[in-house]
C-alpha cells in the first residue's frame, strides 16, 4: 500500500494529523453547526475514544490567533475541508481569538493535595503559552505581575500559585489575554469530568467538588471576557454540583440529534476509509464489532478502533477483529456493577449478554454521590460511558438498552467472569465443601451446590448456536471452580480413551480421578442428558487415561444443565 495516507493511531493533535500525511475523517461541520447554534458555555458528552480531543484541537487551530511568540498559519490547517467551503465564516472567525486549551485528564491524584498540584500544572503549563504577556505593552505593570504569579515556579520546577490564584487563574488568565489582544477569548476544557471521577474514587470528592465549582464559576459565570466556553467529557455532572448559576448552558449528549454525526464516524465514512485501504471486504466484521451506538437518530462506529483495526490490517499484525476499546481504560464500572446488583440486575444483564434489550430510566445529569445511592443509576452511567446504547427512539421516560456490539459484549464477558470468580473465592469453605462433594460421590451435594452457583452467577448463551456451545457456560464455571483448589490437576478437552472428556481431575494425593461430561438438557430434559453423558464416558473410555496415571479410584459424573439448573449422576 505505497503511498497511501498513514493512520492516525493515537494521534489527537489536529495540526500534527494535517501537516504530518495522516488520514483525516472531516469534522470540521461541528464548527459551522456550533457558530450557527451559541451558547455561551457548551458541553458534550460522549464515551472515550470518540473523537473528543482530536475536535478541541482542531477548534483550538480554527479559533486561535497566532501569539507573538510561534505565529501559525490557521487557513492552510483547514484547506479543502468542510469548514473551508464556508468563506464568510473563515472571515469572521478564523484565527481571530485567544484560546485557552487545557485538558484535564492529568487533575488526579492520591489525595487532594497531590490533586490540586496536577491542576496547578496543568494551568500553569497552558499559561507558559504566553510569555508574551510579560512585555506586553498593552498591560500595567501590575498586570503583567499577575501573569508572573501564574507562571512561578520553585527550584524543583513546582508552580507556586496560591490556592486563591488558582480558583481564578482561568479567569485571570482571560482577562489578561483579552486585554492584550482585545478580543474575548474562547475556553477549551477536554475531560473536565476525570478530576471528579479520581476524586470520588479516592475519598476527597467534597474538596475537588468545590473547588472545580470555584473555578467554573470563575471562568464562565463571572468573566466578562469569555467569548464561550466547550468542555468535554464522558459524564453530564448535576448542573447544581459545579456548574451553579450558569443560565447560559448548554449540554448536548448521545440522545441528542445535533451534533450527532460529529462524534465517531458513520457508516459511511467507515465504507470510505475501508475502500480507501483496500479493506472492503472487512466491512462486515468491522461493522459486527464496532459500529451499534446510535447518537441522536444516527448510528455511529467507534473511531478508536476502526482506525486500530485498520492499522493492524495495514501491517498484517491481525486477521481478525481485536478487542481495542478495552485497553483504554480499567473497565472497574462493570465490575462495580455487578456487586451491587439484584437479582433482577443480573437478569437484565444476561438478557443484554445474549443480545436482548432492557428497557430503563436514564438519568443523564448525576452527581458522582448517587452512583452509590441507588443502585438503578449505574444503568445511567454504562449508557453514558459506552458500554450501552439505546437501540431506538426514546419512548417516554423509558430508553431502550442494548450492548452495541461483539467488543463491548466482550468486555461484559470478561468482567462477568472475573467477578464470578472473585465472587466464589470469598467463600472457601463453601467451595472447598462443593469440590470435596466430587471427591466422595455424593451427587446430591454436587447437583445442590452446583445449583447455587448457577443462580448466583450471569448465563452468557448463546442462543443461536449449537448446543455443544452452550455446554461451554457450564463447562466454565466448574473449571473456574476447580481451578481454586490446591493439588487438583484439572484438564480441560484431555484425550483420553478414544476422544476427549470435558474435564478430567487428579487429585494425587489421593489417588482419586475425576471424569466429567457435561450435557446441554434441551427443554429440560435432564434425565436424558445426564444418560447420554455417562454413556458418552463409558463408551470413548475417558478414564482409562486417569488409570493410567495411577488413579485407583476414578468418579464418573454426568452433568445436565438447562438455564440455571442442573442434574448430576454418577457411574
């Protein structure tokens, strides 16, 4: 593929993607939709890896003027794209303001201290921008003394604002900008909602909450030198959490229909860029695994992987889809999730695992106090992060809930898997006591322990395919199960005989082996199954291998299983 445009693979820089041969999918209609629609303070939210950045970047490179220190050329960034077409726009906004771009991503910390440092940075480094201030005939001298306190740094490089200075250095900041260019500024704030999030998780949200409102308040509420104000982030926060007083405010989030196609790419930007590089006939994967989210009215393909998948295309890395979404963060919601749930929450996860909807009231404005104040709210924020979407129209006050696509129902998976055995290690006696039932024969006590787990846990089935892939559920489980147990040497599909048993046990110090067949029980004909697995073990010979290897005694079992049920016998 000589020639070709490189991939932007984590590139989120709009003027490194267009002066460095990278493929650009154009966005640029958000800054004609968002000039012909203002407010003086907008936020999207969308999930990660949607495009967020890249797009404050690319406003950043629209918007600002060139300083006095790097002078760019903003016309030749934006040459044969969308926006380009819009002359008398490009006229009146081109390159004609001072912008402040920070992103707050990197404003966490351990504790609220270490906290508030990294938002000392992160200010001060956006303020070092403009060292220009410091001979600017335009300020007093007591102005450009403000500026220097702003940028004060200690011998170990550590900015030295005050926490006063700092509650209004947005503000500050922007007053002495304007003043200078004599132009209101424009506020770019990427991830505004991550300080809260570390926060909450870490036990200072109270001090982050006021000081983030203080600071907000600041720059957008009382700034008569703000031209408007984005921020971005995955996350509505309550208005009356940070963003008090703000009668100006608007927010634009997945079900809203403006702005929809501006974030992640659609369909037909996916068929384009796979023509492009020669990747056609990968649409269908692609489309099975990373499209499925619908923004507005709109059905949207995450852009993170499309252009990961792509990339590894291109070098011949892969063959196949791969699972890139969930590298970019811990994926802890899920998790989460699951050890609040009730019952009826875990029906509903295994109603959206094998492809079904749900349908829920999604409250899109929260405080991060009531994740954990009712459980029901953490349908919210897997709506809002990506790990759901609606699958239609809202109707009344209920959306209807599905997992977008084969990644995301991965992830669900993965997590699912991982909690269950958590969940069953925090209870040993109970799980030592179900091994031990294989080791003494009493089918009961396996048939009833076994039980409990089935109900305890989320069936992952797959409705459509065949029954010996529905036996793999159940074979999971036990193998999760016996893998806890010190000395058991568990096997997984072992040749054994004339064929391979499911799961083969030695459990040497016993001298005990264990065969065991699992069966799907169609219609829960359990009494069936459980015959044609013992005979299944008779007949192929399964434990001749466990003989062989020194077992003198060797259970045989047959388990049936159905939903959440099962049967065993032994022979």
């Amino acid at each position: 593929m000589a020639g070709k445009t490189k991939l932007p693979m984590g590139i989120e820089n709009f003027r490194e993607m267009r002066t460095g041969g990278f493929y650009y999918v154009d966005k640029t209609g958000l800054i004609k939709t968002l000039l012909e629609n203002p407010g003086k303070v907008n936020l999207f939210t969308r999930p990660r890896r949607f495009g967020k950045t890249l797009n404050m970047s690319m406003l950043r490179y629209f918007f600002e003027t060139g300083n006095d220190v790097m002078p760019f050329d903003n016309g030749t960034l934006f040459d044969g794209l969308e926006i380009s077409k819009e002359e008398k726009l490009c006229r009146e906004y081109m390159g004609k303001f001072p912008v402040i771009s920070i992103t707050l991503k990197g404003a966490t910390g351990v504790n609220y201290e270490e906290a508030k440092g990294m938002l000392r940075c992160i200010i001060g480094n956006e303020a070092m921008r403009f060292q220009f201030l410091l001979q600017s005939p335009r300020l007093t001298e007591i102005e450009r003394r403000r500026y220097e306190a702003l940028i004060s740094i200690d011998k170990r490089g550590t900015y030295t604002m005050s926490d006063e200075l700092l509650k209004i250095s947005l503000q500050t900041l922007s007053q002495l900008l304007q003043k200078h260019y004599e132009q209101d500024v424009i506020m770019l704030i990427d991830e505004y909602d991550v300080p809260l999030d570390y926060a909450y998780r870490s036990g200072y949200y109270d001090a982050m909450v006021e000081l983030i409102k203080v600071l907000f308040g600041n720059a957008f509420k009382t700034n008569d030198n703000l031209k408007f104000a984005i921020l971005t982030g995955c996350l509505r926060i309550s208005k009356e959490s940070i963003f008090t007083g703000l009668n100006n405010f608007k927010v634009y989030t997945v079900k809203d229909v403006r702005y929809k196609e501006y974030f992640g790419f659609t369909d037909a930007e996916v068929r384009q860029m796979l023509e492009y590089y020669g990747f056609s006939d990968q649409y269908d994967a692609v489309k099975e695994w990373y499209d499925g989210y619908l923004f507005g009215s709109l059905g949207i393909y995450c852009p993170w992987d499309v252009i990961n998948y792509c990339g590894d295309l291109r070098d011949g890395s892969v063959i196949e889809p791969q699972n890139y979404w969930v590298n970019t963060s811990s994926n802890d919601i899920i998790r989460r999730f699951l050890s609040k749930a009730k019952t009826s929450d875990r029906n509903d996860i295994e109603q959206l695992i094998n492809g079904n909807s749900i349908k829920k009231t999604i409250h899109q404005e929260l405080t991060y106090r009531d994740l954990d104040s009712d459980p029901d709210n953490l349908w919210s924020i897997l709506f809002t992060t990506g790990y759901l979407t609606q699958s239609s129209a809202q109707t009344g006050d209920l959306t209807e809930l599905v997992i977008p696509n084969r990644e995301i129902r991965w992830i669900f998976v993965r997590q699912i898997r991982e909690w269950f055995k958590w969940e069953t290690k925090r209870n040993m006696e109970k799980l030592e006591a179900f091994c031990r039932a294989f080791l003494e024969n009493d089918t009961t006590a396996i048939e009833e322990g076994f039980n409990a787990y089935l109900k305890k846990t989320i069936s992952i089935r797959d409705t459509n395919v065949k029954k010996e892939m529905k036996e793999n559920f159940y074979h999971g489980i036990l193998l999760g199960i016996f893998g806890n147990m010190d000395g058991w040497d568990v096997q997984s599909n072992a040749e054994s005989g004339d064929g391979y048993s499911d799961i083969s046990v030695e459990v040497e110090d016993r001298d005990i082996g264990i065969v065991i067949e699992l069966k799907y029980a169609e219609n829960a004909a359990f009494d069936n199954a459980c015959k044609e697995a013992l005979k299944q073990i008779r007949d192929r010979n399964y434990g001749e291998k466990l003989a062989d290897d020194g077992m003198t005694t060797i259970r045989k079992y047959g388990i049936a299983c159905y939903k959440r049920r099962c049967r065993v016998v032994s022979g």
